[in-house]
C-alpha cells in the first residue's frame, strides 16, 4: 500500500471520528434538554396541593406583525390561601406558552370558569408561585431517541479508532527469521 493510501486511510479514520464525538455530543445535549424537563415536570407534583378560586379567565390574542400568524393566550388568575395569607396567581402550567390553534386555547380557559374552586399546587419554597396543571411528562418517554445518537456517536468513534489499530490485510506483516 503506497503512502498516499495510508494517508487516506488515516483522514478517513479522522472524520468517521470526528463525526462519531459530533454526533454523540448533540445527543449528549439533547438528552440533557429532555431530562431537564421531565426533572421540572415532575419537581411540580412534590408542590403542596391547596384549594383556589378561579377569578377570572381571558384569552388574548396577539399578532407580532401583520403577516405573522396569530398566536392566543390563556390568562386564568385564581386566589389561594398559603400559612393565612392570600396570594394571587395566574399561571396554568409551570411554562406558559402561546397557543397557534385558537380551540385548544378556548378548552382551556372554558375549563377555569370565573367563580369555580378547584385545587392548585403551591411552589414551597417559593409561595407566590402556583399553578393549576402539571407539566408533561413526554420528555422522558422521547429520552431514548437523543440516547440512540449518542451510543452510535460512541460506537462510530469506536470502530474508526479501532480500524487505525488494526493492520490491513494487504500490508506486509513482519516475519521473524529464522
């Protein structure tokens, strides 16, 4: 095998490397993302649960520009009691967000109707922090595809690595004289 080969040979080894630690350390992110959010989804069910009233429910529309799509907000604020204060609260789930389909907007502020109680769960360490609904828990159900990256990341980096070790068949092997 002539040295240009090799050299190819090596270069290529290089990159299937490369693209392997790549391809594991997006995975690696990615992984970390979903955990995170499922850590935060399930640190809201450890909240203490307390009666509410709701008092009020709004949907807001918005449109950052006039071509932009319109996005909807959901606005519940509902009163609860923590140690014989009473605080004040407007969050549905630990992250709000704005909704694109007006339906799922509606559903939502037509289930916290003003006047009704229900129940809301209460940040302890931090009180004036409540909602009514707990985050998904999908993000730990979703973990196993970034983990597919990051183990073939691994076994790609791998095989290239192993594959520079190895001689191949066609190069001279050094035989003992005797």
């Amino acid at each position: 095998m002539d040295q240009m080969d090799k050299t190819s040979q090596r270069a290529g080894s290089w990159w299937l490397a490369g693209m392997g630690i790549a391809l594991a350390l997006a995975g690696m992110v990615f992984t970390v993302v979903l955990w995170t959010a499922w850590q935060r989804a399930e640190e809201t069910r450890g909240w203490t649960e307390v009666p509410c009233k709701v008092l009020s429910s709004q949907l807001k529309s918005e449109q950052a520009s006039r071509h932009s799509p319109v996005k909807h907000r959901v606005i519940v604020r509902y009163e609860y009691s923590w140690q014989g204060r009473t605080l004040i609260s407007d969050r549905v789930r630990r992250v709000e967000g704005v909704k694109s389909d007006l339906g799922a907007a509606e559903e939502i502020r037509e289930r916290y109707v003003p006047g009704q109680r229900t129940q809301c769960f209460v940040n302890p360490s931090d009180p004036s922090f409540a909602i009514l609904e707990h985050d998904t828990r999908a993000a730990l159900y979703s973990i196993w595809f970034p983990l597919l990256f990051v183990f073939g990341g691994l076994r790609m980096m791998w095989s290239a690595i192993k594959a520079r070790s190895t001689p191949l068949a066609s190069e001279p092997q050094d035989v003992p004289r005797r």
